[in-house]
C-alpha cells in the first residue's frame, strides 16, 4: 500500500543552535492554491478518460473530495484509487493536493515528486511543488520547479509572481522586480503581482511604495486577504497602527488556509500590544504555538500544560525558554512573580539556551536551571529539556503563555532596576580591564544583528549613520558587538578618528555569563535590540534603546520600555529614518557624558 510515512521523532537531527524565535512575518505571499481550479478542471477530464481503470471511481471521488473543501476525504479516496494503481501519476497529484490542504507538507511535497515523474507533462504539478518547497523554506529548489513552470506557460501572471517570490527570499529584488514589471505589464489586472511588488519593495524597506502597490492590488480584489495583510504591515512600519490594526483584522475575517490565519493572528497581536491592548495582544499571542502556523517550534513536555488563571502555589512548574535569546532574556522579566506565586512549597524548574544557564543560576538561586535543545524532525523544529526529565515537575508552560497571567497591563511591569544578576568577581575583573582602555566615560556600543538571511537588516541603521555619535567627546567606546565587525571597527578608526575598544579575552557571541559581566562594568550600552542589549539592560545598565515604529515589546510606549526600567528609548520618525534619531542619541550621550 503506498502510503508515505510521517517523519519520525527519532530520526530527528540535532541543531548547533536554537532554533531562530517565531517572528511576526512581514510579507504574505500570494503564489495561488493546492489545485487551482484551472488545475481541477483540467484533472477532471483526465479522470473521466480513465472510465475504464478500476482507480477512476476512487479518483473521482478524491477529486469531488477536494473540490468541496474536504481535504481529509481526498486523501483517503487518492490513498485508495493509489492501491488499486500505485503507477497513478493523477492519484499521487490529488494526493499531494489533499495532503498539502490537510497542512502535512512533507508528505504532500513527496506525492507531487511522484506525480511529476509520472506525469512528465503535466506542468502544473511542478508549480505545485513549487509552492510548497517555497512554504517550507526551500526557496532554490522552489524557483527550480517555477521555471520549469515558466518554460512551459512563459506568459502565465502566476507563475511569474511565484517565480518572483522565490527570487525575492534569496535576496535578489532587483531581479524579482525584473520578474514583476513585464508580467504586470502583460496582465495588470492580477491583484497577485502588485501584492508581491509590494513586498519586494518592502523588503528593501521602502513602505511608501510598498503602501501604493498593495493599494493596488486590494482595489482590483478587495477580497484579497493577502494584501490587505501586506498593506497594514506597510501602514505599521509607516507609523498608522490603527490604521494597520482594521487591515489585519479585515484579512483574518476571510476564511484563509489555518497556516496563513495563525500566521496573520501573531501579527495581530503584535499589532494590539503596539496599541496598548496588551491582554489581549497576549492572548492573540498563542498563535504561535498553534499546530498549524509554519514557524511553530513544537515542545516535547510529557507534562500537563498550565493555563492561565490555574493555581500555582505549591507546584512544580517547568518553564521553557522560547524563540531567541533576547527573547528569553526579555520575558524573564516575569520569572520572580512566578517564583513568588509558587510559593515556599513551590518549584521553577527553568530550562533556557545553554549560553544563558549560568546567569539565570545565578539570579534564581531557589530554581533548577538547565537548558533546553532543539531538534529538527521532518521539517518542523521541536524543543526539549532532557536534564529536567527527572526534575518532579508537575505542569509545564512556554515562557511567553505566562504573560497572559503577569503581565495583562503596563501597570503589571515592576519598576525593578534589574532581574539577572552577573557575576561579582568577574564585574571587579571587568573593571580593572577597563581602567586600562583610553580615558572616558566606558559605553558600550552595538550596532547591527548577526543574522542576516531575512529583513531584519531594516531595522538596524548603516554604520556611517552612527557617526555623531562617535563624535561625542569624554567618550571610551567599547564593542560589544558578536560576530565579524572588522570592517565596522575600521571605519571607525578611518572614517571618524574613533578608536573603538576591543575587550581583551571574551567570545561575545558565546561567553554570555561574562558579557553580562562586562556590560554590568560599564557606565551605560547604547544599541539596538539584540541578545547583548537585553542582557546588559536585564542587569539593570543604563542604555540607549534605539527602537523602531511598530516594535511590540514598547507596548506602544515611546521612552519608557517596560521590561527594562535601565532603558531609555529613542525612537525614529519612520523606518530607516535614521538621522533625526542619532542626532538625539548623539545629544543625550552628550547629556550623560557631561553629568560625569
């Protein structure tokens, strides 16, 4: 009987990092449906030529399954018309449609690789294929099978657009646009092309014409669920978060694929925490964790789960660390509350990124610190805590679920200076350290994120936009950044006279537990929002937040970052307006200086 097994847990592959934090996706492609029904209809006159086969019975019912939206029964009647005929190229091509409608992707992407070997002919399964490799992240292999698309439909809007996207995930906007501007050409009435220019220009964070493209495409399909997404996303960045909120929540009132609506309510909520809504927003929250949203890490706890409002005194409460460090260190913010809450009887049992073991140890000495791994099995991430296994505990929850319960408020944010404590003799050792750099006020300096592959880099400014900062004088500058920075500390020295100091004998990508250390030694950190910012300020240093318009964790405040009571925050005018905000950076640091 052909049936494809499911991946197995236990052939499951360890990762040599964490895996990367769920964020809120900025673009929703459009790159059409499993089965389109130009796709349908041409597979319906394949099946009625096979009146004689033994399968045709089973594969019309498959077929009748599919276009009634009953993705479960086409599966089965495709798994049934395959045991009569495993050779069925059409029963492996309905297969992998059920398949795919019924969110199992890895399983559907292998039908649709039998089903094109069978059915060498029929392009549409490759563009299929397409679709779903480029779902599952697999953007190479994705464009592969949309030019094999292409070359058969050279003219077809779809195809380009899919194409488009592909290019577009690589890197290359200037060649997805190349894509884009003759198929638009071609057919502009094709709501779907001016979606995706909208989010290839997006992508380079140009918002304005990102807002004018998607404008577009919703005036030729005001249904078009994806691009009204896009447009409140490009309203967000643009500063309009009411204005985003009634986009988001127009796009989730049309019945969408379960992934792309998970999808959709983790911007919301994000979006409701920008406006202050932060219960609620927290609530929406949980979108992550549903089986059905494609960035989920799924967590393997053989324990009951806590939910909010269930009594926690006397209990042994597992916690698990999610999304990225700085993430991580961030909701920490509420791990005193729940010790509290759990009481003397009470028990956190704590597992974080190993980097992170020994200053939240340290800083929660009643609680049992270990760190979770991350696996990869079949194409999903799944996290566990094997030395807690024997740890007695007795319910277990996501570190963000808690939020629900502790934090439904800005008022819920305690003015604590500080929740993670760095180590003593290693602040002294710090200290003398610093006493041998040049004369000055010792502030530590960040600059951009290590991570690279997607469009984070719009949130951080080029290096040549910190240069009135680095004119401030009285001022020891010393890096703090992870990763290769050579070139950046060069600049510096060249381009603006500034010797930029390197801390002798620390990995600060790896040695967390003495960045800690070193950031608590230094009089202020100033930098944008990445694992090194969020443990400095979680050690109660004073710091300069460089933020950006629609960040979440300011819960729509604009100086006073709740997490952080250390943090001042300075805001740009709009994404990628860097100027204005270094300027005021620049003078503020001036301000500091000058207080010493």
């Amino acid at each position: 009987m052909p049936r494809q097994a499911p991946p197995s847990a236990t052939s499951a592959h360890a990762l040599q990092t964490a895996a990367p934090p769920a964020p809120r996706k900025f673009v929703a492609d459009a790159l059409g449906v499993a089965g389109s029904n130009s796709a349908l209809a041409k597979l319906n006159s394949a099946v009625a030529e096979l009146k004689a086969m033994s399968s045709a019975p089973m594969l019309q019912r498959a077929l009748d399954c599919i276009r009634a939206a009953d993705a479960i029964g086409g599966r089965d009647w495709a798994l049934k018309a395959l045991e009569q005929d495993e050779r069925s190229g059409l029963g492996w091509y309905l297969l992998g449609i059920a398949l795919e409608r019924c969110g199992d992707f890895a399983n559907s992407i292998r039908a649709y690789e039998s089903a094109l070997k069978l059915l060498p002919d029929h392009a549409e399964v490759a563009n299929d294929i397409g679709r779903l490799a480029f779902r599952m992240g697999m953007t190479a292999q994705a464009e592969s099978f949309f030019r094999l698309f292409l070359a058969r439909y050279p003219d077809h809007p779809e195809g380009a657009n899919n194409l488009a996207c592909a290019i577009r995930d690589q890197g290359r906007h200037a060649e997805a646009i190349g894509v884009l501007r003759p198929a638009i050409g071609k057919s502009p009435e094709f709501a779907m092309l001016w979606n995706t220019l909208g989010t290839v220009v997006s992508e380079q964070g140009d918002f304005a014409s990102a807002l004018t493209f998607v404008d577009e495409a919703v005036r030729l399909d005001p249904a078009f669920a994806k691009a009204r997404y896009n447009r409140g996303n490009a309203k967000l960045m643009l500063g309009d978060t009411a204005g985003a909120l009634v986009d988001c929540e127009d796009a989730l009132s049309v019945v969408l694929p379960e992934d792309e609506r998970q999808m959709m309510r983790l911007s919301h909520s994000t979006i409701l925490l920008d406006l202050g809504r932060i219960g609620e927003g927290w609530d929406e929250y949980e979108a992550r964790l549903h089986p059905q949203f494609s960035d989920r890490v799924a967590f393997s706890v053989n324990l009951p789960r806590w939910s909010p409002g269930e009594p926690l005194a006397g209990k042994r409460l597992l916690v698990m660390g999610e999304q990225g460090l700085g993430d991580e260190v961030l909701f920490g913010n509420l791990l005193s509350d729940v010790t509290e809450a759990l009481g003397p009887e009470g028990k956190l049992v704590l597992a974080v990124e190993k980097r992170l073991v020994p200053l939240f140890q340290r800083s929660l000495p009643d609680a049992e610190v270990s760190a979770h791994a991350t696996y990869i099995a079949g194409t999903r991430f799944v996290r566990v805590a094997p030395a807690l296994e024997t740890s007695g505990a007795e319910l277990w929850t996501p570190i963000a679920s808690l939020l629900r319960e502790f934090r439904r408020s800005i008022d819920a944010f305690p003015d604590r200076k500080s929740f993670l404590s760095a180590d003593t003799a290693r602040v002294a050792h710090w200290r003398e350290q610093l006493q041998a750099a040049p004369e000055g006020v010792k502030v530590g300096l960040l600059w951009k994120s290590a991570v690279s592959k997607d469009s984070r880099h719009r949130f951080f400014s080029p290096f040549s936009d910190w240069a009135p900062v680095l004119a401030q004088k009285g001022v020891t500058f010393v890096n703090l950044q992870y990763g290769d920075c050579a070139e950046e500390l060069a600049a510096a020295k060249r381009d603006f006279g500034v010797e930029i100091w390197s801390p002798p004998g620390i990995d600060l990508k790896l040695d967390l537990d003495d960045v800690a250390a070193l950031s608590s030694a230094l009089d202020l950190v100033i930098g944008f929002s990445n694992a090194t910012l969020n443990i400095a300020a979680a050690c109660g240093t004073p710091n300069f937040l460089i933020s950006t318009p629609g960040a979440w964790p300011r819960m729509g405040q604009t100086k006073r970052y709740p997490w952080y009571p250390a943090s001042e925050v300075f805001l740009p005018p709009g994404l990628g307006q860097w100027g204005a905000v270094m300027d005021e950076v620049a003078g503020a640091l001036g301000a500091f200086v000058a207080e010493r």
